[in-house]
C-alpha cells in the first residue's frame, strides 16, 4: 500500500452538502469517494501514455507501420471511387 499524504481541497458548500449525504447513503466518506475517482482517473491517464508510446514505437521502428502495400499503391485513385 502507498503511503497516504492529505491535500486541501475546496467545493462550493451546496456541493460538498449533497456529497456527503451520497456517501453516507453508500457507507462510504467524500474522502473515499474522491480517491477511488482520482486513482481511476491516473489509471486511465497511464494507461493512455502506455498506449501512446507503444503506437509511437511502432511508428518509429525503421520498418514503419505495415500497410502491406510496401509504399506501393496498386490502384488508381479514380478505380476506389469508381470513376470512368
């Protein structure tokens, strides 16, 4: 487990009010609340940068990303939109 640190936070009072009746109404606090939503969002936030790199990676590699056309193009634009 990580090791916890407080942080000061402000909400407008009406906000925090019904914050509080939620999570009394799920057994839990506003401060449980807020930390499983702010974990869940540098998850996703990690998990983006994971995904990123790995594209960007590919993206660098000297290969390239494979369309399987080899830089070639066999048809003509005309023949995609089927032009006369």
């Amino acid at each position: 487990m990580y090791e916890r640190q407080n942080i000061t936070v402000s909400f407008a009072r009406e906000t925090l009010k019904k914050a509080k009746v939620i999570a009394a109404s799920q057994d839990t606090s506003v401060s449980e609340i807020l930390r499983n939503l702010l974990e869940d969002y540098v998850r996703q936030h990690d998990s983006y940068e994971r995904a990123r790199d790995s594209y960007l990676a590919i993206l660098r590699d000297k290969k390239g990303y494979r369309l399987g056309t080899d830089g070639q193009a066999t048809w003509k634009r005309g023949d995609l939109h089927e032009r006369a």
